[in-house]
C-alpha cells in the first residue's frame, strides 16, 4: 500500500513540475492587441514587429506587400476568436491607395538575434553593390 502511495505522489509531483515549467516559459506568440512597434524589412516582403514584452516576431509575405513604411496606416488583423494568437492566413492591412490593401501572412517566426545578423548583413551586401 504504501509502495503505491509513494509511486501515486510521484507521478503527480512530476506532472505538477512538468505544468510548472511550460508555464513559466513565455508563449511565442504575438496578439494584436500587444502589438508595440514594427519595421519593415528591405524588399517588403517581411515585417519585423516588435510586442509589448519586447519579443521580436518575423511576420514573411508570399508577394512584396507595399505601403509598410507608413506606419499610421497598418492594421493587424487576427481571425482567430479573441485574444487569439496571430497565425498563417492572418492579415497586415494597409491604406495605401496604390497598392492592395491587404498583405496576406504565410508565416509568422520568432525574429531571433542570429536572423537580425543575416538580415543585417544580406541589407549592408546589397547596399554595398
């Protein structure tokens, strides 16, 4: 009897740690509602966007989606119910008269410090031609 008791409380415990941990790890993802800046990357097909717990998201495009620069003019928009995160086929809407207004998102990623690098650097090779 007691031999179950000890394997019952281990088992719980261990689950317990294992909720613990996945809570205390901070969720990758981006809501609109947490949205604090972003900027566009050269070639307007990605968007770096920074939330409000300043986490860095790569938002990537199928085709150039133009009108990014003007930031009065972009709108987010989540079709997931509530504070859902922001996912594939989800939009960037922008107003700009002379280009479509919505920029349909085929990926979202974090934006880690290694990318930043890359881009950095694929940015400066071609300003450099």
């Amino acid at each position: 009897m007691k031999t179950i008791f000890v394997m019952a409380a281990t088992i719980l415990l261990a689950g317990t740690a294992s909720v613990c941990a996945q809570a205390a790890k901070p969720a990758e993802c981006l809501r609109t509602a947490n949205i604090y800046d972003y900027t566009p990357v050269t070639g307007n097909r990605a968007l770096i966007v920074i939330d409000r717990a300043r986490r860095k998201f790569k938002l990537t495009f199928g085709v150039p989606c133009t009108g990014l620069q003007y930031k009065m003019g972009l709108e987010f928009r989540a079709f997931g119910p509530g504070l859902s995160c922001m996912a594939r086929g989800d939009k960037v809407i922008t107003h700009d008269v002379a280009s479509p207004p919505e920029c349909l998102i085929t990926s979202i990623v974090p934006y880690t410090p290694e990318m930043e690098k890359a881009d950095a650097a694929a940015a400066a090779a071609k300003g450099g031609k």
